[in-house]
C-alpha cells in the first residue's frame, strides 16, 4: 500500500533533540509570503546548523521530505513546550502550489494521525506573536485531512474471521499475533522481548533484542513496531540475520530488510497457521545462542554487552555493575592517555545499537557520519583497528579480541 505522495527521508536537519512530552497536535507553517524560494532551497536551510530551525516535514506539491524524525523534537515553534508535543510541518506558500500541496498535507495529517492518533491541527501563531502559516485555511485542510483513509500509516485490524487483513502493514494486531505465538507480553508493540522471542524461535545464533540495518524506521512499517531494539541505518540498509530468517521462514526474498512485503507474508502465514513450524537444521535442535562467555574467554561477537563491559570494568578497576558510563569512560580515560571527561562524544550510533553494556547518560549520539571521539581513536589504535573515532562492532570485536588476549 503506497502512501499518496512521494516521500523522501534522505535529508536530515540537525536542528532536533529528544522529546520529553507525549505528541499532542500538529502545527502547520508556511515559509514566508510567496517568494521565489524552492521547497528545496527550504529543506537544505532547514538541513544546515546555522539555520537553528527545523521542521519534521516540509510539503509541496506532490512531495513530502521528512527531514526530522516525528518521534524527536524539531526546532520549529519558537517555544519550547510546543516544540516538545507538536509535529511540525512546513508548507509551501505558493498560490500556484496551493492545491496540490493542500492534497498531498491533507494526506500526510491523515497518515500521522493514523499513526499517533486524533492529532488536533494548530497554526504556527497560537504558540508564539507571528503571522505564520499566513494564509493558509487549516479548517479547511483539516476537513480535507478528515476525509483521507489513512493508507501509509493504515493500522492492521483483524477481520471479522478473526483473521489478519495482510495488508503488509505491521500494526498492532499483526504484532499481538505474533507475539502470542511467540509466547511474550502482548502489547501490540515489537520491542526488544519480542526480537529476542523471535530470534530463538527462529534458531538464530545472536539473542541480543535487536533488529539491526533497517531501511525502514519503526512509523514507516506501522505502529505496532516500538523504536526499542530498531536499528533504522538508512535506505539501501544491509539488512538483519533476525530478518533474513524470518523472511526464509514465510517464504519471501532474504535480504535482511523488512517492510511491506514481508509484513503480507507473515500476516498471511500467522492467519494460515504455518508460522509455528520452524525448520530446524538438520539433526534436529536449532542453534544454541552463543554465550557471551565461554570457558572464561568473551564471545568476539561486535557486540558490547554486559558482559564485555564487565571484563573491561575488571581490566579497568572499576565496579564491575556490566554498563559503561562515566565512572568506566573515565577510568579508560586515564588508561589511554586522553582528556578524563566521563563520556563519549560525537559517536554515528546509539548506545542501543551497541550493546545493552553502555549507559545513554554518557553517550554523545551525535547522528551518522559523526566526527567521533579522541578517546575512541585511542582505543582504536590501540587495539589495532581503523582509528575513526566511531564506536561501533568492529572496534567491540576488536576490543574483545583484546581483553581476551590480555593486550589491553
Ligand atoms: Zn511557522
């Protein structure tokens, strides 16, 4: 099921940060009284720093660029509150383009809702003195919006066979049957538990909760995916084990990415009842996970867990509590020479998509393509890798190497 506009996610503004609110409304903007400015000319100012403003979505015509994730905070309502429960969008306030951006909005506010509920839709001026979105008639857009069917965002319900519709939307229903085979806490949303119920059914090697190298964020697929456990790395994403057995496993391509086509051939397969049976390798039990630990020595998995944090805790001095934080960062620190501040700065990945051994408080995410950290390119030359800065697997395979050898 196709969204009703094109939808382009390559952009990225940096004028964002974590929401502390729930999301409680939309509000609209235009960008100015008509001038010659292009949507582009808008969504590449609101992509650069010195702007210090940003948007979730800029719209025209046919087009909708999503430019901050709507699970994240933009800068665009000049007040911070807003800013922390309001999704921002951007229209264009061309006369010209003003019936098929209306279309393409309306359509876009209905797929939001379908995702984050009965969002109420404000103008830019009821949070802060401006004329913003001029004259835009958002009564008007709203009506338009009410009479959309949500279809990118179209939440899976069962039917009335108590069948999934295999719509290729991963909603909660299609998520709660899953998560009843898979014999884990109903609550509609994909998470961490469910991953990890799934990757032993699966008979995978790695149980660590997490669904890695997805083109597709979490709201891209429906709402019954959390964005726990998500690796969301971007369109052309490499793909996942997890993903790539599962998809064997209902009979689609493996490539490791899930979206629409695997989500219809898991409904379709959780509604025929042949989910359940998982092929088992040959000699029957599937593949143990591999301990973290095994005969004393760390598993050299890329993975930085607990227990990799801890060995590097012992080696360190430190309480050995499994979570790297400030006491651990500063405690490496010392060890490598570098300046002793408790954290890690500019890093390209979440402390999630590392390990559950690493402590957010004193990881700097700072977005893909980071300048990384001097500790980080000391304790990569150190262990003989690529020194970038930018922790990620290789440099934990590495360093695992390391501490089992005793070379750090
Ligand atoms: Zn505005």
């Amino acid at each position: 099921m196709a969204r009703a506009y094109t939808y382009i996610t390559k952009y990225t503004s940096p004028n964002q940060n974590a929401r502390n609110r729930k999301i409680a409304g939309i509000t609209a903007h235009w960008w100015g009284t008509p001038s010659g400015q292009s949507p582009e000319g808008v969504v590449s100012w609101l992509c650069d720093k010195r702007a210090g403003t940003s948007a979730h979505y800029v719209v025209s015509e046919d087009t909708v660029w999503c430019i901050v994730d709507p699970d994240r905070r933009a800068w665009h309502a000049g007040n911070s509150r807003a800013n922390h429960t309001q999704i921002g969008i951007e229209l264009d306030p061309n006369a010209s383009r003003r019936a098929s951006t209306e279309r393409t909005a309306a359509a876009l506010i209905a797929d939001l809702r379908g995702t984050y509920g009965n969002l109420p839709l404000s103008p830019h001026k009821r949070w802060t003195s401006t004329q913003c979105p001029g004259n835009w008639d958002l009564g008007r857009l709203d009506k338009l919006a009410r009479g959309k069917q949500p279809v990118a965002v179209k939440p899976s319900k069962p039917a009335g066979s108590g069948k999934l519709v295999e719509d290729g939307r991963l909603g909660t229903a299609t998520s709660k049957a899953l998560q009843k085979i898979l014999g884990v806490k109903r609550d509609g949303r994909l998470g961490p538990d469910t991953y990890k119920a799934l990757q032993k059914h699966l008979g995978g090697n790695v149980i660590d909760g997490l669904i890695e190298n997805q083109s597709y964020k979490p709201t891209e697929l429906g709402n019954g995916v959390g964005p726990h456990g998500w690796q969301f790395t971007g369109r052309g994403s490499k793909g996942s084990a997890t993903v790539r057995r599962l998809q064997r496993h209902v009979g689609v391509k493996a490539d490791g990415v899930l979206y629409e086509g695997t989500t219809k051939a898991l409904q379709k397969a959780l509604n025929a009842g042949t989910f359940r049976a998982v092929s088992r390798p040959s000699g029957g039990a599937s593949a143990p996970a591999k301990p973290a630990v095994q005969n004393g020595k760390l598993t050299e998995d890329g993975r930085l867990g607990t227990a990799t944090i801890k060995v590097l805790q012992k080696r360190l001095g430190v309480t050995q509590d499994g979570r790297a934080g400030e006491d651990t960062w500063k405690a490496l620190q010392k060890l490598l020479g570098t300046v002793v501040d408790g954290a890690v700065s500019h890093q390209s990945y979440r402390a999630t998509e590392l390990g559950n051994g690493v402590v957010p408080r004193a990881w700097r995410f700072t977005g893909r393509g980071s300048k990384g950290s001097k500790m980080v390119v000391a304790l990569q030359k150190k262990v003989g890798v690529k020194a970038d800065g930018v922790w990620f697997e290789g440099t934990t395979k590495a360093l695992q190497k390391a501490l089992n050898n005793g070379k750090l």
